[in-house]
C-alpha cells in the first residue's frame, strides 16, 4: 500500500525531551543520515526490523500486513528498491535479555545495512525495579552492534488506546530509558510513543489503530507505524 507523506515534527527523532541540543542533533544524524544514503545509494540493502510483540505483529493485524512489511512494500513499489530485503525478526514477548542473546541469529547474520529495533513492551511488566536493568541491557545491544557500522535505529513502542492508558503498568518509564539512551549514545530512533499522542490530540475523533485488547496496534496501527518510518527516513 502506498504510504502518503506528511510533514513530520523533528522533535520526535528519538530527541524529544532532552536538554543538550548539540548532542540530541548527533543523535538524530547518526542513524537516519546512514540509512536515508543508503536510500540514495543504487546497491541493494537489507533492512532487519527486529523486537518484541509490536514488530512480529502476532495477531495484531490478522490477515493484514505489518508495518516491516509496508515499508518493504515502500521500498519496492515506491522507490523502486526491487532487490531490497526487508526481514522481520520480532518475537512475541521479547525482552531485552533475551534478544541480547539471541543477537547473533536475529540480526547479525544477515550483514544488515540498517537496524530497527523497538523494545521496551513486554520489559516493562518487571515495572520499576526492572527499569536499571532495562537501561544496562539496552547499552550492552548497542555495544554489540556498535562493530557492525550497521544504520541502527531505535523504535520506542507505541502508545496504547486512550482508555488504556492507565493500564499500561510502567512502560512510560521504559519508553523515556529508551530516548534517554538513544540520546546519550547517539544513536538515532523514531518516538513512536509521541508520534501517536500527537495524532491524537489532532484528530477530530480517535483512530482505530488498536487491537481489541486495546494495547496493541492493528493493521491500521501498523499503516501508522511505517508511515511515521518513511517520513523520517525522507527528511
């Protein structure tokens, strides 16, 4: 499906709400510029889409498309990248422990030219005595990605349905753990979680953008997900 571009607010590159302006701009350049040239670039790319629940899209969308796979579709149709792969390597559930160990199989070994990677949904149930730990482990996957030179971009999660807010347990917080270390690594991410409160507040009456449990992003969730990734990329 083709994705319509809208003018999308630069504070939402992973840098909203942070104080040093010098190093929030790093942040935004370090992944995005690498992974708008490889946009630029004629050789072919693979692009890993890799997470937890959100990114596998496991019955969230039924019979319709993830949002991996309209930015795939993106690729092709769009821009013309016919021999770009796109791999979807989300799990249900997936912690950041767990896909620290699993790095290697899940990423690494498909030599990827860009890295999306959104965490933080299903880490959030350790509420706040998980949060410390959450932030060490986010560190320690960038340190291990850092050698492949990949264009890697932090994804936060998206939020739940407004009448749902209150049941989200602590993942507010995991969502601010994963700006503040994208910021404070340079590494640069898409702020999912704003993106979303900022359609809301601007729409005449709510999207239905979420699953029946109200939590997760359905197949029009997902449109809006990879809209906001082809908007950033095309600053």
């Amino acid at each position: 499906m083709a994705l319509t571009r809208r003018t999308i607010d630069p504070r939402h590159m992973m840098v909203m709400q942070q104080s040093n302006e010098r190093e929030l701009s790093l942040a935004v350049v370090a992944g995005l510029d690498k992974a708008r040239a490889i946009l630029e670039s004629t050789r072919p790319a693979t692009w890993v889409f890799t997470g937890d629940t959100v990114v596998q899209g496991a019955g969230q969308t039924g019979a319709g498309r993830t949002f991996p796979e309209h930015f795939g579709d993106h690729l092709r149709n769009k821009l013309r990248r016919l021999l770009d792969v796109v791999v979807n390597t989300g799990v249900p559930n997936s912690r950041a422990e767990n896909f620290l160990k699993t790095l290697e199989w899940r990423v690494t070994r498909f030599q990827p030219e860009a890295v999306f990677l959104m965490l933080g949904s299903a880490d959030a149930a350790a509420g706040p005595a998980g949060r410390t730990r959450f932030r060490e482990l986010l560190n320690e996957i960038l340190d291990a990605l850092a050698p492949s030179k990949t264009a890697l971009i932090l994804q936060t999660p998206s939020t739940p349905r407004p009448d749902h807010w209150s049941d989200a347990n602590d993942l507010p917080a995991y969502v601010e753990i994963v700006r503040e270390v994208a910021a404070a690594r340079n590494v640069a991410g898409i702020d999912h979680w704003s993106l979303f409160e900022d359609r809301l507040a601007q729409a005449d009456s709510e999207p239905d953008w979420w699953s029946a449990g109200g939590q997760l992003p359905n197949v029009r969730g997902h449109v809006e997900l990879a809209r906001q990734i082809v908007e950033a990329l095309s600053r």
